[in-house]
C-alpha cells in the first residue's frame, strides 16, 4: 500500500525535490609532495577555476594532508553542476603536476543522493 507523496511546489522548493533537487559530484586525489610555491601556485589556481566555472566546493574533513577531496556544486541557488563542469574539473586536475589518483564522480543529487 506504497502512495507516493506528492506535496506543492513550495515544499518541493524547500526540501530541493525533484525539479529543485540540486546536482553536483565527489572528487578526491592525492597530492603529492611539493614545494610550498608549487602548493600555493595550485590552491590559487584550484579557487580560480572554481570561481571561473561559479562552482562551490565542500571539502571532506576526514581526508589527511595527503588527500583532497569533496563535493562540487553550482554557486546558483537551485543551480546544478554540469556534466561539462565535471569534465573540466577532472582535466584541471589531470593537468597538475602535483595531483594523482584522481577520481570524479558522476553527478547524483547533492542533498540526498552522496
């Protein structure tokens, strides 16, 4: 005796459900050693193409200084990330010397769905 709930627009709105939901992806890597330029050079390149792409991004505060990783979402309100932002984002990474063992998610529903 399964009925779906179906609930108005604005509590669909609320709880960012079905035509609200918001997209993003997992990411992590690892980084490798490096000197503190070539680290600071990566971090202001990393928020630059965040902030190019007007993606935000939450990190995963149980990764070691090794790792780097978390979500990335769209900085709009009730935007979602793209598939060609996920694209980006992996080349970005693969284009750094100091990154490897990359792996990006597919993108899934951010509030319910990671």
């Amino acid at each position: 005796m399964s009925e779906k709930t179906t609930r108005n627009r604005r509590i669909r709105k609320k709880l960012y459900l079905d035509e609200f939901a918001i997209l993003g992806f997992e990411f992590s890597c690892k980084l490798g050693t490096a000197s503190e330029d070539d680290y600071d050079a990566f971090f202001n390149d990393f928020a630059q193409f965040l902030e190019d792409q007007h993606l935000y991004i939450t990190l995963d505060s149980e990764e070691t200084n090794e790792w780097l990783g978390g979500v990335i979402t769209s900085a709009d309100r009730y935007g979602n990330a793209t598939e060609e932002n996920r694209e980006a984002f992996e080349a970005f990474l693969k284009a750094n010397k100091i990154v490897s063992d990359i792996e990006v998610g597919q993108l899934a529903d951010a509030v319910y769905g990671m």
